[in-house]
C-alpha cells in the first residue's frame, strides 16, 4: 500500500511539473509576441527637418534674447540682480533643449512606444520640473523675490499659461503608454492598435515640446524688450 501512494504521489508531482512548465511556456510565447508588438514603429516624415532641428532654432531664439542683456550697457529702471536673475532662469531653460540626451530621442528615424514614453519622461522631468516649476514659476508668484514692477504687470498671465502646461494631461498620455500591456497573440488589429498609440503619443508629444518653447520664446522677447529700455 505504501508503494502505490508512493508511486501516486509521484505521478502526481510529475503532472503538476507538466502544467506549470507548460503554462510558463505559454506565458513566454505570448511575451515574445507582445514584445514583437510594442515594438511597432512609427517613421515621422522627416522631410523638411527633424523635430530637434525645430526646437533647435527655437532655443537659438531665446539665448539670443537672454544675451541681449549687459550689465555693463544696460540703462533701464530694473535692477540689476532682477535682471541677471531673469537672464540665468532662460538659459537654464533653454539647455534644458540642449542635451545630448534630448538629441538622441529626438533624433530616431523610427519610433517605439517605448522611445516616446522616454520623451515623454524627459519632458515632465527636465522641461516642466526643472524649467518651470524650479525656475520659472516663482515668477507669476506675488511673493517672487523679483520685484520688478513690469513683471508684477505679466505676472498673472504668466501663472496662466505656466499652469496651463502643467495641467496638459501629460499624465494621463504616459499611463496610456504605461498601459499597453495587453498579453495576446500579434495580429494585425493590434498591431494597428499600437501604431496608432505610437504615432498620436509621438505628435502629441512634439506639441507639449512646442507648446513650452513658444511660452519661453515669449517670455524671452518680454525680457528682451525690458533689456533695450523698450
């Protein structure tokens, strides 16, 4: 008798054995088609430039009217401090477009879901963090330790439009990438599924990169205007 429960035990463990590999086994095909899957591409049309080339002239824009500023020349009513303290907070945000790193996402003939999560990613940490919430948001704030009485006037709608790029619904587009783990088998419905969140994240995304280099590139005429006494 204790050799048959032995023995039944035994086909028993070899049969669980059987099952679990064999489900893990499936886990891993379906893995591996997922992987195939998420990583569908999207080629933006590059014909007239990459995106980076874009930003780039953007960023050429606003160091240009950061510069225009000299401590020595300068005869306006602000003061001095005001005025330098300004100037380092545009160019800190304008490297922020600057990096190497930004220059390899941007700069991808093809795109993966994966690659425009990073961008995603860089602009919520470098641009919105950094810039404007670090640096650029004291601005629109009654308590900034800037006491120009011209930035007290612009300072109301720059807190609208800051708060306007924070409160874009980046959040809610990087869950949505977050989110694309459906473990099937690859068809061609999900594959259109994933081309299309590629593409539309990765546009959507160029669109938040504009959106903030259009805010800085107004907020850098405004200084340039202050700095040659307009």
């Amino acid at each position: 008798m204790k050799a048959f429960f032995v023995e039944y035990a035994h086909i028993v463990g070899t049969t669980i054995i059987g099952l679990l590999f064999g489900l893990s086994f499936f886990l891993l095909f379906l893995n591996f088609y997922h992987y195939k899957e998420v990583n569908t591409t999207y080629r933006p049309n590059q014909e007239n430039g990459t995106d980076y080339d874009a930003i780039m002239k953007e960023v050429e824009k606003i160091k240009a009217n950061a510069a225009s500023y000299s401590q020595a020349t300068y005869q306006g009513p602000e003061e001095v401090f005001d005025m330098l303290n300004m100037q380092t907070k545009l160019n800190f945000c304008a490297n922020v477009f600057e990096t190497d790193e930004l220059k390899e996402l941007f700069s991808k003939e093809e795109y993966t879901i994966n690659d425009v999560y990073h961008l995603a990613s860089y602009y919520q940490n470098e641009v919105l963090n950094d810039c404007v919430v670090i640096q650029l948001y004291n601005l629109g704030n009654e308590n900034t330790s800037i006491k120009s009485a011209r930035l007290q006037q612009i300072a109301p709608f720059l807190k609208v439009e800051m708060d306007q790029l924070l409160s874009g619904g980046l959040g809610y587009l990087k869950n949505n990438m977050k989110n694309n783990d459906i473990y099937y088998f690859s068809n061609d419905d999900s594959k259109s599924s994933v081309f299309e969140l590629t593409k539309n994240s990765y546009l959507e995304m160029v669109n938040y990169y504009k959106r903030s280099l259009a805010f800085l590139s107004n907020l850098s005429e405004w200084y340039r205007n202050v700095a040659q006494g307009g």
